[in-house]
C-alpha cells in the first residue's frame, strides 16, 4: 500500500488522549509482522504488548497469500469539524491486487481505563474508515468492557485509527441511511407479496384481480395485521395462524359484501370459484346465504391449511429486514459507489481491484465473503420456506436469483438518487430541529448521555416519530398546518415532549385533546352481548399405531357455539360459554391368524366456561390486551364403552376432564367503536377416546355499540 492512499479504518472513542500514550502501547514501534495465512486460521499481534490483535477464521482466503501487520503513518486527517484523529495508525495488508477476504476479519483493539472513563457513553465507540475519498464512521462488532476491548469485523485491508468524532458528523451519516432507508426499502413489499400469492392459491388464478388487490390491500391496512406482524417477529406459529384468520375474514368478508352490492350476488369466476374449496368447508352455500363473514373465514382456513402460513410469513420478514440492514451496511454503500464511479487501481477502495462503472459482474465476484454471505441468507430463506436443503439446480437458482436482486436494487437506486438527497435534506432538518427543540440535549426529556448513547437517543426519537405519524394516520409536514391528512413538526415535537415526560397515558390524553384521535367512554357501550365463538378447525384426527397389529384412529369433532359477554359500565367483563365435543375411536386388531377385529368406542364432552373481572378500563383510547384472565372452568364428560361389550349394557360412565383456557381478551377502538376479541383453547383430556393430543382453537369478536 502507497502512504496518503492507503484505506483507512478509525477506531472512534470519544478519547481525551492518543492511542499510543493512553493506552501505553508500543503501536509506534510495533514491528513489522508478516505471515502466509491460507485455509487455517490464525492470529497476528498480541493485546497486552501490541495493543492490537487480528484474528483470521479459516477460510478467510481460497490460496495462500503474505499478510502484514505494521505500523502507518503520513495518512491524511479529517476537519476538526468531523473528527480528531488520535495515535499512531496500525496497517494491515494482503500481498494481492484485491485485497479482500472471503470471511471477514476481526480486528480487536486493547483500551486503557482513562480511554474507557473519558467516554460519555461507552457505546459511543466507532469505526471510521477513510475510503480515499471521504471519512466513513462504523459501529464496531463489539465491546467488551470487562476486558477493556472493542472489537470490529472487516472484509478488506484498512489502516486503522483511534479518533474522536463529532455529533454533527453522527447526524448527517443518520439523515443519509434514513433517506436511502426509506427509498429504496418497501417494507409492505415482501408481506403484500406473500399474502396475495396465499389469497390466490385459494381464490384461485381467474378470480378479478381488483378484488386480489382489494383484499391484500386491505389486509395490510388492519390492525389486525400490525398484531400478525409481530406474532411473526415473535416466531409464535398459533398466534401467527389466529391472527391471520382475524385479519383475513374482516377484510374478505367486507370485500364479498361490497362485490356483491355492486354486482347483484353475481360474481362469475369468484363465486364459481368458492365452490372449488369444498375440502375446506361450505363457502359457497355459506356466500349464497349472504353469511360473507363465515364464507371468508374458511377460505381463510383453506389458506392455512394449504401453506406453511408461518414460515411464508417469517421468511419475508427476514426478506425484509436484510434489505434494510443492508443499506445501512458500508460494505454494501462501497460496492454500489463502485457501480456508479467505477474503481481505480491507484485509488485505495475498499480492497477492490481496477473495475468500470456499471460491471456488476466483477464486482459481486471481488465483494468476495459479502456476496458469500447474501447467497447463505438466500439459502437459508429457501430451507426455512421448504423444510428441506435445495438440490444442485435450485441452490444454483438461488445464488443467481441472490445476485439479480442486489444488481436490481442497484439500479433501482441510480435512478432514485434525485429522490434520496431531498429525503436526506428533510432528514437533517429534522434532526436540527430536534436539537433546537431540546430533544437532544443533555438533562431534558429524560436524556442522560451516560445512560443513552447520542445514537440511540436519535433513533429513540425517531421511532417516537414514526409511532405519531401511525396513530394519527398522517405525514409530516415542516412549515404547513395540521390537517386531515398532515401534521406539522412542531405538534409532533410537542407529542415527542409529552409521550417523553408524562408517559403514554399523557400522550393519549394530549392526542385526544387536538382531536387526532377519539376515546371510547366504556359506560356508553355498557350491556349484554351474544357473539358466535368460531373454532379454526371443525375436526381433528389422529392414527396411533400400537404394534402387534394393534391400530387406533381416533376422530373428534366441535361445534361452533356462542359465547356471552357482559360489560359493566366500570368496564369490567364477564364471559362465559359452553362447548360440545364429540368423539370416536375406532380399534383395529389383527391376529396372526389373520382375523382382523373392529371396535368403536364414543365419548361426548361438555365444557362450560365463565370468566369475571377482566378489568379493561373505564375509557379506552389504544388496544388493551389481557392475557391473564380471572373465572372459573368447569368440564365434564362421559364414555360409552365399546359397542356389543358386556359392560356397555351395564350403562358405566367413565369421567374425564377437559382443559380449556380463554388465552387471551384484547379490547380496541375501530372506527369509533369498541370491540372485544376472545381467543379460547381446548384440549382433550389425557387417556381421551382416541388418544387424541391436539386442540381447538376458537375465537370471537363483538363490537359493542
């Protein structure tokens, strides 16, 4: 590497003195270290006599190269403005034109107690590269304060630095990865195209597409969906399922109704085509009866029943979260400057070699372990989705379809950039405003830097942003007035301050009162209600295979039935409910002999239910969830004996109990209105006629007037 053109990375670390002195290392006169590292893996420095150690994995590089570690210097500093550089450089070098790792590189640098102490925020430690062009600033891999070390992972060869940075710096690197971020990152994208292609399946491919798009559009728009969507981030699969079904039947249900209104009950393909979802229950005799809801839930049914519902929804979550955790990665910001500028082999760059503008092919092939790391995640994806690992031609599919779509983003980007400064502007305005706001300083609104690094503090704020703009349904604006559809910054800096302050109790109250939203007053929808309890399956069955020819295949089945809720003007409920589950067990014997014996054996549950003091206010302004619920179960049941046994002419009863729980009780505000979600569970009991250990799961829904 040629000095004033070397790559450049800094450890930041708001230190008050060098590198060197502070941390009483001999960086300066570190000697020369050379090894030939290949497959193995292997450590260069010492901590404790270098101040600095480089730990190589095995596989870093594909044949056996000269590494170097050194020290540097003659490097270019930064404006006091944006950092202040400190110590002596360490240099590490590959003895290659491209200067790049398969896997990444960790690079741990040893502090001193005076470095660790002279922080305001210990996590306020960074990297900061020099890429030969500009200062790059990067949060390191990790900080280990019991060992008083801050570790980093790189792809590439740099130079590194300890160095101060300056918040002004912090602010404009977050104003341009939000504006990229907001771009060029649909994050309704990959769930809009999951759920249409499950809506398909079952709608079927000749179903109007306004009515697809009304139902996916729709669907992404509910509450209901905002709840699946962290059911999914949770990884809770029965959750995922309860939610799904809620979200879908309210959505396809009022979609059904208005197509029906508009075109006189006769839907053509649409409703010839809930005919052909026989296997999932009665949808067409439930349309043709005008019951659109129940129509809708079992095509709801039919989806989960059909797909892997949490597992197609888990993988475009995560779809989603690397491509925005991509556009927030340098490495993937230097890759896409490559594109557009091309690359210079006498201009240091990242590790990259001589590359023209625009070649994406050589620079997925020199990006080395980062392309290596988006086709693993691809992978991954496919085997999560599939359950299995893919054969050679699809793995083959994946890495070119992994490829396609960062080239794609690329360009997307190229043509976006007009779009992504002025975002990058109202970005920084935003920032600077919150600073004059106080919103950023020291002591107020709760701000303890020593407790709050000044990163976390902006992106705490910014979700506080996007929280405000969710539950008034509106857009920013910066000099306009509050409106329907807008609000202005200055309102949403004062929602900041009294969410901050007073907690969300105060924030609801400050909400209410400049009329974004509207309370519920409990007393007024107060009474007795009766709403269907609908479960997610009407059967369950299960084969056991006991050996010596023993088999039992047990069948069991539920009703839908009603459940009562009352609500006391305290806002207090009550609720209650009685289910019926019936069933039968057939036993198969088969004797070496080769007679075969059949035995059926009945049974018939009875489950009743009553919850009190469910507790969900007297105003609601947000939803309230309650998971643990106060009443009392009761279960009861028999067994007929087998059919043509002598004791079944005895008339003995067998007792069995069932357990049964209502999960969970959420109460919200719907258009004015308040509704009530129940979702109950009910388990046969052990040693149940046939041997059955699955549930039903059911679930109701009232709006109370």
């Amino acid at each position: 590497m040629k000095k004033n053109k070397l790559l450049s990375l800094v450890l930041i670390a708001f230190l008050l003195s060098s590198f060197v002195s502070c941390n009483n290392s001999n960086t300066k006169s570190l000697e020369k270290k050379t090894i030939e590292i290949g497959q193995k893996s292997e450590i260069i420095g010492d901590l404790n006599r270098d101040g600095v150690s480089i730990s190589i994995p095995e596989g870093a590089l594909d044949s056996k190269t000269n590494f170097t570690l050194e020290t540097s210097a003659d490097i270019s500093s930064p404006s006091k403005e944006e950092a202040t550089l400190l110590g002596t450089p360490i240099s590490i070098d590959l003895d290659t034109d491209v200067k790049r790792f398969d896997k990444p590189i960790e690079i741990t640098f040893k502090l001193t107690d005076k470095q660790l102490e002279s922080f305001e925020n210990k996590k306020d430690i960074h990297i900061a590269y020099f890429d030969g062009e500009k200062w790059v600033y990067i949060e390191p891999t990790s900080l280990d304060l019991e060992n008083k070390t801050v570790s980093y992972l790189t792809y590439h060869c740099s130079d590194f630095y300890p160095s101060i940075v300056e918040k002004e710096e912090m602010k404009k690197e977050i104003a341009k990865k939000m504006a990229v971020e907001s771009q060029l990152v649909d994050k309704n994208a990959e769930l809009r195209k999951t759920t249409e292609l499950m809506v398909k399946s079952v709608m079927g491919p000749s179903v109007d597409k306004s009515f697809i798009r009304d139902v996916v559009e729709g669907i992404l728009d509910q509450n209901d969906y905002t709840k699946l969507a962290k059911a999914v981030e949770n990884g809770n699969e029965e959750e995922i399922k309860t939610q799904f079904i809620a979200s879908y039947t309210t959505v396809t249900a009022n979609t059904l109704w208005a197509y029906a209104q508009k075109y006189g009950d006769n839907l053509g393909d649409l409703g010839a085509n809930l005919g052909l979802v026989g296997s999932f229950g009665s949808s067409a005799a439930k349309f043709a009866n005008k019951d659109y809801e129940a129509a809708a839930k079992e095509l709801a049914l039919g989806i989960i029943d059909t797909h892997p519902v949490g597992k197609l929804f888990t993988t475009a979550v995560n779809v989603t979260n690397r491509q925005i955790a991509r556009w927030k990665s340098e490495e993937i910001e230097a890759a896409y400057k490559i594109f557009i500028n091309g690359k210079e082999p006498s201009i240091p760059f990242w590790g990259y070699g001589s590359i023209e503008a625009g070649d994406f092919d050589e620079i997925w092939n020199q990006m080395r372990g980062v392309s290596r790391q988006i086709i693993i995640d691809a992978v991954n994806d496919f085997k999560v989705e599939n359950g299995r690992e893919p054969d050679e031609d699809e793995r083959k599919q994946i890495e070119a379809d992994a490829k396609t779509v960062l080239e794609t983003e690329f360009k997307e980007r190229q043509e976006k950039e007009t779009y992504i400064a002025e975002a990058e502007k109202k970005n920084l305005e935003f920032l600077n405003h919150l600073e004059k706001y106080n919103l950023l300083s020291f002591g107020r609104y709760g701000y303890e830097p020593s407790n709050m690094s000044y990163k976390e503090r902006v992106s705490q704020l910014i979700n506080l942003r996007n929280k405000i703009l969710t539950d008034t349904k509106r857009k920013m604006n910066f000099g306009g007035e509050d409106s329907q559809t807008e609000i202005n910054i200055f309102t949403v800096s004062s929602l900041m301050g009294d969410y901050l302050s007073g907690g969300e109790e105060a924030y609801n109250e400050k909400l209410i009162e400049l009329g974004f939203i509207k309370a519920v007053d409990i007393s007024s929808a107060a009474g007795s209600y009766v709403a269907p309890l609908v479960f997610s399956k009407a059967s369950i069955s299960e084969t056991n295979d006991l050996g010596n020819g023993v088999t039992t295949v047990g069948n069991a089945s539920i009703s839908d039935t009603s459940a009562n809720i009352n609500l006391s003007a305290d806002g207090v409920l009550s609720i209650s409910y009685e289910v019926n589950i019936n069933s039968v067990q057939n036993d198969t014997v088969k004797y070496p002999s080769g007679f075969v014996a059949n035995d059926v054996s009945r049974a018939n549950y009875l489950i009743e239910e009553s919850y009190t003091g469910i507790n969900i206010g007297k105003k609601l302004v947000k939803p309230v969830e309650i998971l643990d619920t106060i009443g009392d179960r009761y279960y009861s049941g028999f067994m007929s004996l087998r059919e043509g046994s002598p004791q079944a002419s005895a008339g003995e009863i067998s007792r069995f109990y069932v357990s049964g729980k209502l999960e969970k009780v959420v109460a919200e505000v719907v258009d004015g209105q308040l509704v009530i979600t129940g979702y109950s569970s009910i388990e046969l009991p052990d040693g149940n006629v046939g041997n059955i250990s699955d549930k039903f799961e059911g679930s109701f829904r009232v709006v109370m007037n």
